[in-house]
C-alpha cells in the first residue's frame, strides 16, 4: 500500500520524525533493518548483563526544552527522568578528580580548587562561553590564550570532554559546539530511567497510536524512481516496492543516504567530491563488567579519563589498535578503582546499574580473550547485541 511519507531509518531521528508527522494526521511507515527500533541507542544483554550503550546523559529535557514541546504533540507519556546533579567526574593523569556538578558557583569553586595554576582564567573561560551564547561569532573558533600551551592540565580537562561529547578538539572547536558540551551540566542533563531505549518506546507507540506503522526487521535497498527519474518510494531487501506520495526522510548517516539510498549514479558530482573529502570520527566500545565491591569504592557513576593526547591517535593495524585500547582500558579501570597506575589516555568509564542479575559464571584467562574475540565474530548474532565496534553516540547534542 502507498504511504503518504516514508522514514528510512528507526533511530531517535527517524522516530521522532514519524512521531511528530503521524500525530499531525499524515500517513507514516518507518522501515528499520534491526529490531527493535532505537538504532544505536538501544540497550542490549550479554552473559547476563545488561548495557546502555552511551554515557546515559541528555539534554533538552528541562522544562520548555524540545522534549516538552515533542511529547506535548503526542498521545504517549513521556519516559521518566531525573536530572543528574553531578554528572560526571573528570580524571585527571595526576589521580586527581575534577566533579562536574550542575550548580554554577560551585562549579567555579571546584575550578579554582582543581586548577590552581590557572583558576581564575578558568572561571573565566567558562564565563565566556555562557556569555557568548547571546552573542554572535558562536561560529568562530576558540582561540583563547588559556589553550596556548596544549600540555597543561586544563586544556586537557577541557580536550577530554570536548573529544568525547562533541567528537572535536580545541583547535577545531567553536564557542557554539563549546557551549553546547561544557555549559550542559548546569544548564541541565538529565538520566532518563531504562535508558535512550525508553525514550524510542515511547515515540514508537506514539507512531502507532497515531495510525502509523513501523516494519522492523526490514532493510531498504535503494530510492524506487519512476519513469521521469524522480523517486517514488524505496525498494526493499524483500523484493517488495514502498511507494511514498509527498516525501522520503532519510534518517542515515549522509554516506549512506548518498551512496546507498540515492546511489552514486545519481549523487551530484560536487556532493559526491565533499563527501569523499569529508571524516568522521569513531571509536571502540568496551563493554566491562565490574565486581560489586569495586564498584561501590567509585564515588561517581561516570568517569572521563583524560591524558596525554597523543595516544588518541596510536598508528598500527586495526588488531593492534584493539590490543592497545585494551590495554588502556584495563589501565583507566584500574587507575579508577585505586589500584596500578595508568597509560595516557582518553576515555570514557560508564558504571551500568540497569542489571540486576547475578554475574555470570567467572571463564578461565585461557578461554577469555578467544570468548571474547567469539562473541565479535558471531554472525547470527544482531550487530548491535555483540561486543566491539559499535557507532558512538554523543548524548549532549
């Protein structure tokens, strides 16, 4: 059957949108390749544990923010929140602690404690940034003297939560994207309970109450053209055509939309050239399990361990980047927890509290790197429910 708007693809993006159009009377269908919806924030299990695959932190959900305004359109409650009070703490290469709290004078305070050498220029920066939201050149790159010497302590507790919440650095940075990472804790970040996948349940069942559909498990090929070359609508992995008579929304990444949707063939030269031209920032995600007792000696849920940043860029085979991101990581956990000292690095430590299931049965060291390397190469496994490379997801933004 036709449909007046078709949605490829089910992340927050896609649902969103489908959401917001069904509930204004439009005829929707969002075709998604994986089940259930959510796309890569969706929650998944493994030996028993159970992950949220992102920092768990997100904005927008103040009173007034986007939410209130999405959720008010739609017939579905939106999911529980709580506002995070002190969101996370930044680790220092020194073993000091920097909490990032969402009340602003004590946060200038814990500057001027952490920073001794350049507190006041520190309170100063993040004065800036809160005043240059109301003013133009939000675009212009941060270029202040503070940054000048890349090493100090600062600039990599600054580095350290720009690379992970806005995938940039300094150099490249603007006020804007600086604002928007640095400035959200007091402006308010909030936990949302279940996790992201909650938020895509709710928007899910708005589709559906609204008379929209969604087909999960269910990957679209390419655009569907018609006899004057204009899209129609999307053929599927099934051999089936979905004819769409007023719009398609693609909810891909912009490589995908160009080279797979749209195809190459018909992708104009000049975006086809920016694309080529064009990078995108990745990383591997490691999901760990902690024993109780380790845990509860944390004094926050969330860590971001910065470091020298030259080994954000190690060089070597993708085997060799995985053995040392291991290593890092062995090395952040063990860094955290009180014990060894730590490499450089650059990273972020999640404790996941959403499982409450008894811990799986301990493998011997012979079986763990090769159980491990298993769960990886798995292909009757979902992409998404396995360990390793998985897309990483900015929640500030």
């Amino acid at each position: 059957m036709p449909y007046e708007v078709i949605v490829v693809g089910g992340g927050l993006g896609g649902l969103t949108t489908a959401a917001l159009l069904s509930a204004r009377g439009l005829n929707v269908c969002v075709f998604e390749r994986a089940s259930p919806a959510g796309g890569c924030v969706t929650n998944f299990e493994f030996q028993g544990y159970k992950f949220e695959p992102t920092a768990g932190l997100y904005s927008g959900w103040e009173p007034g923010g986007i939410y209130d305004r999405i959720f008010s359109e739609l017939t579905v409650a939106p999911p529980e929140v709580r506002r995070a009070s002190s969101p996370y703490t930044v680790r220092m290469p020194d073993r000091t602690n920097v909490v990032i709290v969402d009340n602003t004078e004590q946060f200038e305070c814990s500057l001027r404690q952490s920073f001794p050498e350049c507190g006041e220029k520190a309170v100063s920066f993040y004065r800036q940034l809160a005043d240059a939201v109301d003013q133009d050149g939000l675009l212009q790159q941060i270029t202040p003297e503070l940054f000048t010497d890349r090493t100090s302590r600062f600039c990599l507790f600054v580095e350290a939560q720009l690379q992970m919440f806005a995938q940039t650095s300094i150099q490249e940075c603007t006020w804007s994207a600086a604002a928007a990472v640095l400035l959200a804790p007091q402006r308010g970040v909030f936990e949302i309970a279940g996790g992201a996948e909650s938020l895509a349940a709710s928007l899910s069942q708005a589709i559906r109450n609204a008379g929209g559909t969604i087909r999960l498990d269910t990957p679209v090929l390419r655009l569907a053209y018609g006899a004057d070359e204009s899209p129609v609508g999307v053929d599927l992995l099934t051999g089936e055509r979905a004819v769409a008579t007023r719009a398609i929304i693609s909810n891909l990444t912009i490589w995908d939309t160009y080279g797979k949707l749209i195809g190459l063939r018909r992708t104009p030269s000049n975006i086809a050239s920016d694309l080529r031209a064009r990078q995108s920032w990745g990383a591997y995600l490691l999901f760990l399990a902690l024993d109780q007792s380790v845990s509860s000696r944390l004094s926050s849920d969330r860590f971001l361990a910065a470091g020298d940043l030259n080994s954000m860029y190690a060089s070597g085979s993708r085997s060799t980047k995985t053995t040392k991101s291991l290593s890092r990581w062995t090395n952040i956990i063990s860094n955290i927890s009180g014990a060894n000292s730590m490499r450089p690095c650059l990273n972020l430590v999640t404790v996941s509290r959403l499982s409450k299931r008894p811990p799986p049965k301990p493998i011997t060291k012979e079986r763990d790197a090769s159980s491990a390397w298993w769960a990886i190469q798995r292909e009757d496994l979902p992409r998404q429910k396995t360990i390793g490379s998985r897309p990483f997801t900015p929640t500030f933004l």
